[in-house]
C-alpha cells in the first residue's frame, strides 16, 4: 500500500525537458521481495497517492477492500505525498479510533488508521508493516521525524503491527547516493532493489527479534 516509490515509478525527460511517470511495478520493492522469496505481492499503490485519496476513493474504485486479494502481511509506505507535497494535517494518534475507524478524524493519522483497520477487517490476524521516509538532509526532515514517530504510535495502538525504520536506519539519501541509485527524482532499478534488501532484511530482523508473533503465519486465513 503506497506512492511512487512503492510502485516501481520510473522519471522520464523527453527533448523539451517535459517530465513523465510511469508505474512499473514489477520494478517495485514489493516485488523484488516476493520474487526472492517466492511469494505473491500485490501492489495497492500508485505514483502520487496519499492516505485521503487511498481511503476516499482509490482503494475502492480498484476493488484492493475484496477479499480475495486477503494478505497475510501488508506494508504500508504512505504519508510523503500527503505532507511533503500537499501539506496535509498530520494529526495524532488521538485521531484513530481502532474500535470504529468510523470515528478517524480527517487527517493523516486518522486515513492512515482507517487502512489498517479496513485490511484488519478483511484479514484480523495479518502482519503490518508501517515504513517511514528516509532522510535527504535538513529540507522536511521535521516532518519525516513526526511522521516516523507517528509510525510508532500505529504500531502501538494495534496489535500485529511492526514499523520499519528507513529513517533512523537507511543511509541519507544525499547526492552521492542518488547519483548512483536515482532516476531524476525517483528511483533507478538499482534503487528500488537496494530498497527491497533494506526491508526485506528489516522483516527477517523483526521476524528473529519476535519469533512468537510469527510462529502460527501459516495459520493466516484459514480457521486453524
């Protein structure tokens, strides 16, 4: 569940200097995850999402609320566009109501609960995984803190839910890496592979550090 970076979005330039996207999502972390080990990814994102489209219109219009796309484990990357690029109202934890997602207020925190609590629905026992944004310097870095911490506070107000910390443990994103790892603004496929070992090796960490949380996964989605 995510933006442009959970999509495997490619940046283009033609010769008038006109920038293009376009979603690859075999490219995506997502699926270079699942490829290395033989899973089924499904990729609920797209270039330029936020928690208040997601929830408002986009989930449904592409039928990700169905049952059939049940998961055990979802990773939520979603909150850049909302407030590095929008300037939406990050709220608090206050605004997330797990009991009756109903009640979320209308911010960032409140959209972002009522995912979890809509996947929660479809599938009660699944794993979430709750990605912060990385570092790239000063520039925002006090709303990539407030976001982080905010994953923090999700994965305390529900159960089955981890935060994958990109910004305290990936390395800055400054332009010695971006040279390498960097299409324009988004990210080249060396990029998102290097993304998908950074969190696949997180899960395999949280997974070691918290075997009983995960010993009965192959129980997900049936009555056992």
């Amino acid at each position: 569940v995510g933006d442009s970076l959970s999509s495997g979005e490619f940046e283009s330039v033609d010769e008038n200097g006109i920038h293009s996207h376009l979603d690859l999502y075999e490219y995506s972390w997502g699926q270079f995850i699942a490829r290395r080990n033989g899973l089924t990814a499904y990729n609920f994102s797209r270039g330029g999402m936020t928690t208040f489209e997601y929830m408002t219109s986009f989930a449904e219009e592409n039928g990700y609320w169905d049952p059939k796309y049940a998961s055990q484990a979802y990773a939520i990357a979603l909150g850049a566009n909302d407030l590095l690029n929008r300037g939406f109202e990050i709220g608090s934890i206050d605004d997330v109501h797990p009991e009756n997602y109903k009640l979320n207020k209308e911010t960032v925190a409140g959209y972002f609960g009522q995912i979890i609590s809509r996947y929660k629905e479809i599938q009660p026992r699944a794993k979430f995984f709750l990605v912060t944004m990385t570092r790239e310097g000063v520039e925002k870095d006090s709303l990539k803190a407030a976001h982080a911490s905010l994953m923090y506070e999700m994965a305390e107000k529900f159960d089955n839910t981890y935060v994958i910390d990109l910004y305290k443990y990936a390395p800055v994103y400054d332009e010695k890496f971006k040279r390498r790892f960097n299409l324009y603004s988004h990210q080249n496929p060396a990029g998102y592979i290097f993304t998908a070992k950074l969190i696949d090796s997180y899960i395999d960490y949280i997974i070691r550090k918290y075997p009983e949380d995960f010993s009965r996964v192959g129980f997900i989605g049936t009555e056992l």
